[in-house]
C-alpha cells in the first residue's frame, strides 16, 4: 500500500470521521489545521497538528499553496479534502496532480466538467440521462423565447453556483427580463461567472441523490438513493435512505441515471449525483453531481455496511473497487439529523459560543458524528454543523422513533441548537407519512411560527 | 511445524490490521484462538464506524504543543507569518541572514520561508539583538511557529 500518510485539510465532524477510518486501516494522520482549531477534537485525535493559517478560512483552509506544502512538508502520501472548502476546486487537484501528491478524490479534469452547471447539464444530455426542459441564455430575448417554450415557473440558474446560491425564481415571464439580469450580476460578484441559464421550476419536488464509487477507470457502483427533501433555504437538514415510496422501476432507473452519467466520466472515487423527482410528472431531473464525499454519507454506510471512506482511500490508493453492485445489498432504513448551533427561535441564526455540556446519544443502531465534547468552542468563522446523529432500524417506522429517543438523549448546554426542533418534525404526521417534497419544511417552519405567535397572544 | 512465539506475535499482527475480530487457527494440534481485545479500541477497520461503537463522552485530553522556554525573561519572539519551508540564508551555502548575537531592527531580514517555490522574506519587527534561533534551516515552520527570539533594546 502506498498510502501511509494522509494530512486531513479540513476541519470539524468531517476531520474526525476521516481520522477514525485512517486509524483503523493504520494510516497516519496529520491534521492541517487553522489557528482556530489547535485544540479541536481532530486536532486531539490526529497523529500530528500542523497550523496552516489564521482562522479565516481565505487564510488558512481556502489557501491551496499552504496546504499542498503542508502535505510535502509533512511527506504526506495523500490528501484528503473533506467537503466544502477546497475539496471541489479543481486547483487543489490540480496541484496534487503536478507534484505528486494523492488527492483522495476525482481528477482535477473531472472536478471542472461537473463544477461548470451547464457542462454538467451537457455531460448528462451526452450520458442519456434526463434533465430539465431548459439550456443556456445569453440574451434577454433568447430568455424569453425559451422561458414561452417551457412556460412558468421557471428557474434561472448560475453557471458557477450550486447547492441552491445564484438561483431565482420567475413565475411570470414578464418579470423574466428582470430576474435574469439581476440573477448574472449576483453570479458575476459571487461566482467571477455572470452566465445563466433556465430551467423548468418544479412545483412539486423532491431532492434524491444517489451515492456511486468509480474507479476512474469506467467501473462505478451505486450505493442507493438518499431522500433530502427536508430543506431550508436549500441546506439540507434531515435526510433518510431508502426515499419513501418510490416503486423499485423508478428507484432502479434513477440509479441507473447516476452509473450512467459517472460511467461516462471514468469518474473516479466517491461522488453523488443528485436528481429532482418531479411528483406531478412522475419524471426526475439530473440537478448536480457533488465531486466529494457528502455530509449525508453515514446513512448510505449505516443500510450498506460500506465504508465510504476507506474505499475513496482504496480508490485513491490504486486498489480500484473492492465491491461489484450485486455485494451492494442496503438493509433497513437510516436517518440522519444535522445538529446545528443555531437558533430556529431566532430564524436560524448561528449560535457560536463555547458548549458547557455535550452528552451524545449511543446504543444499537445510532451513530454520532460529532467535533463537538464538553467545553469544545464553536467558532463563528466557520459553519455551524456540531452534529449528526444517525440512527439505523429493520424499517422507516423503527427508526424514526429511534431517531426522537436519540434526540431526546442528546443534552447541549451553552450554544442555542435546532434539536427540538428535529424532535418536532419526527413527531410530525405529514413527516412521519414519508415522501415529503421540498416545500414541506418551509410549510412546517411558518405554521409553527403561527402556532407560537397565537400562544403569545392568547 | 509448530507455532514459536513469533509466530503467533506475527499472526497478532495480522489480525489486528485485517478487517477480522476473531481469529482460529488449528494445525498439526495446536489450535490457536485469537480476538481482539478491548485493550484495542473496539471497532471494525472496513467497516464504518456505525451503529455499536460507544461514543467518545470524554474528548481526548488537549494536545501539548512542545515550546522550547526563553533562556531569559522579556525576549521577544519572532513568528513565522506563514506556513512553509524557513530558510536561513538566501541561498544554500551563503551565511545565513541572521546569528545569534546579531543586531536587528524592525525591518531587517531575518529567513525566508518558502510556499510552493514562492519566496517570502521575514523580518525581525523589533529592534534588538537576536539571542536564540529556533527554526532549524530548511525545515517546515507552522503559522505562528517561533523562528527566534530577540532582546529588545538598542
């Protein structure tokens, strides 16, 4: 094996997750850490800590240099870069690639072909698999004669966005027009990237990705399907695999739709590719591939017993795929709750502070992946996940009141947090039914706002 | 054939890399039961960290980062701004910028540090004299990392 050392350049749930696996398989860790974490929970549990900048992100995590001579200075092997950050910027990759340190992901060429949406869109045209009706526009008019082809709602899109930024939407196409420019100059300042393109806006609609592992030389396996339909402002909060209520054609050809697309690419290690179930037609729409390892992962791991981790590791390592798709047997149900340090109360502000009391739920089928212990600090630089709490059961039932019993077990102390408000929704009826669509939390959170404002008043 | 203790320290060691919890062994009568214990963590290496291992209630105890002490009160650290490799001396067999015993000001250049073939000068940002290096030439210094310390003074 290659691999013996890996510098970890990310920080948080997702660096502590990483340095279990590498301890286990008997890699070596170094963590590249900013100012601000040297005494976080990675940082205690990594082989070494190295300081790679200030706690700004832009300064320490964002920074390509630092970490690339980081890696060589530490005479890491390998890089793993977690999500966010750097881990989709093709020249982190790409700087691996010409002084020959292992990027623990896809290619940089990979990474570039699905980061730019339109490609994206055009890869999937090429592959056979569905999109949206819609395409790029360049000029007003174009907009509108294709926005009249399709009909309202309608979506523009940021070439350069993703994750639900650089998006707005259009019901009437007299307002088209001006949607579209502001939509470019907002792409121009927040991605260096002011092209935009329409798609149909899907009503009634819901997120399911489907998680895959490629070899990057052709071969890929899907793990199944993830439901993350539970959204606000786009970020996901709760998400449960299998998706309720599809029918096994539908769940099969969605997953076909993924190998198909990544076969294409050659893709090469772990990656998602996430779909837009429109209910009302029966249909699914290719939305994005993530081109890294998800938050939401543990519960793909938690059905499949697969660890995505070490097999991104394996992939990276040269060893190809250790599984074919029949060894892919998903089992149960699973659930996972992103435990955030924000206030639902308050309009989900973040909460940074220090946590007094930590106390995680454990027991048979709940997983916690966590940074946060007694007295850990929540920085305000960064983002505001403490949490996840995974739980696994026989079936959707069992684990949603696993899921309310491990909620319940879970004390924080110190920071504002959106527990109870995970505990109200899986004490929901409409929730607890399954198959919820996108507009569901938006619909949740407003009639809880009424309910608590008529309590005040009465 | 039998099993010398070697051996079985050897077979140990497999077991404790494999993905394997237990491990039975029988040949020529000798029968060997190996498992792993809880002196080891208890977790599965291929398998995720899932759904039986016990969380950490307690984190780690904090990591002691090793700081050589000053030799003397009131001296001065100069820090390296960035993360890279510090070199000494502008180039390999010249002397170096700085010695202890030298007299530095604010804006005298004290090492260079190294990003990905990108050069960065360092200056001393004090006026004094500089008493102890620490930051060994051509080594990786962190952000924050003490490369010397100066006496202030004239």
């Amino acid at each position: 094996m290659a691999i013996r050392r890996i510098l970890m350049a990310n920080r948080g749930e997702i660096a502590v997750r990483v340095i279990r696996t590498c301890k286990a398989l008997g890699i070596e860790t170094v963590l590249a850490a900013s100012a601000a974490d040297l005494d976080s929970l990675p940082a205690r549990l990594a082989d070494r800590t190295i300081c790679i900048g200030p706690p700004r992100p832009a300064d320490s995590y964002l920074k390509v240099d630092a970490i690339v001579q980081a890696a060589l200075g530490v005479k890491a092997d390998a890089i793993h870069p977690g999500y966010g950050f750097l881990s989709e910027r093709p020249a982190l990759a790409k700087l691996c690639e010409e002084v020959g340190v292992i990027f623990i992901g896809p290619s940089s060429a990979q990474i570039e072909a699905v980061g730019d949406k339109l490609r994206a869109r055009a890869e999937a045209e090429l592959a056979g698999v569905p999109t949206a009706p819609g395409g790029a526009v360049e000029t007003v008019s174009e907009a509108l004669a294709l926005g009249r082809k399709i009909g309202p709602p309608l979506l523009v899109k940021a070439v350069g966005g993703g994750g639900g930024r650089g998006m707005k939407r259009v019901d009437r196409l007299e307002d088209l027009p001006a949607a579209m420019h502001m939509a470019s100059a907002e792409a121009g300042a927040a991605f260096g990237d002011a092209r935009v393109y329409l798609e149909r806006f899907v009503t009634r609609g819901r997120h399911v990705e489907v998680q895959i592992l490629g070899d990057g030389k052709g071969r890929v396996v899907h793990l199944g399907e993830r439901d993350c339909s539970v959204q606000r402002r786009y970020q996901k909060l709760i998400e449960e695999t299998p998706a309720p209520g599809l029918s096994p054609d539908f769940r099969a050809r969605i997953h076909n739709a993924a190998v198909q697309f990544t076969e294409r690419l050659c893709y090469r290690s772990a990656g998602t590719v996430e779909f837009l179930v429109d209910l009302e037609r029966d249909a699914f729409y290719f939305l994005e591939m993530n081109a890294r390892i998800q938050v939401e992962h543990p519960i793909t791991e938690a059905v499949t017993g697969i660890d995505i981790v070490s097999e991104q590791i394996a992939i990276a390592d040269g060893r190809g795929l250790s599984l074919k798709q029949a060894d892919v047997r998903p089992s149960g149900c699973a659930i996972e709750c992103r435990i955030n340090a924000e206030d639902p109360g308050r309009d989900f502000h973040p909460s940074p502070g220090t946590v007094r009391t930590a106390e995680w739920p454990s027991g048979d089928g709940v997983r916690v992946d966590t940074h946060i212990f007694s007295g850990a600090r929540i920085a305000p630089f960064y983002d505001s996940l403490m949490a996840k709490i995974i739980v696994h059961a026989a079936d959707r039932p069992a684990a949603l009141e696993r899921m309310s019993n491990a909620l319940a077990a879970t004390r924080i102390e110190g920071v504002a947090t959106n527990l109870a408000f995970h505990l109200e929704v899986m004490a929901d009826p409409e929730f607890q039914a399954g198959g919820v669509d996108t507009s569901y939390l938006p619909r949740f959170l407003e009639s809880r706002r009424l309910m608590q404002e008529a309590r005040a008043h009465g | 054939m039998t099993l010398s203790a070697k051996d079985v320290a050897e077979i140990m060691r497999l077991l404790e890399q494999s993905s394997f919890d237990n491990l039975s062994l029988e040949m020529n009568g000798v029968k060997l039961n190996l498992q792993r214990g809880s002196a080891v963590a208890v977790r599965q290496p291929t398998a995720p960290p899932a759904t039986a291992e016990p969380q950490p209630q307690a984190a780690p105890p904090p990591v002691q980062r090793k700081v050589k002490s000053p030799s003397e009160p009131g001296l001065a650290d100069v820090v390296s701004p960035l993360l890279g490799i510090f070199y000494r001396a502008p180039k390999p067999g010249e002397p170096p910028f700085v010695e202890v015993g030298s007299k530095v000001t604010e804006d005298t250049v004290v090492g260079i540090i190294e990003v990905m073939k990108l050069m960065n000068s360092v200056c001393a940002g004090v006026k004094g004299q500089v008493v102890e290096i620490l930051a060994e030439n051509e080594a990786l210094v962190e952000f924050d990392e003490i490369l010397l310390r100066v006496r202030p003074g004239a």
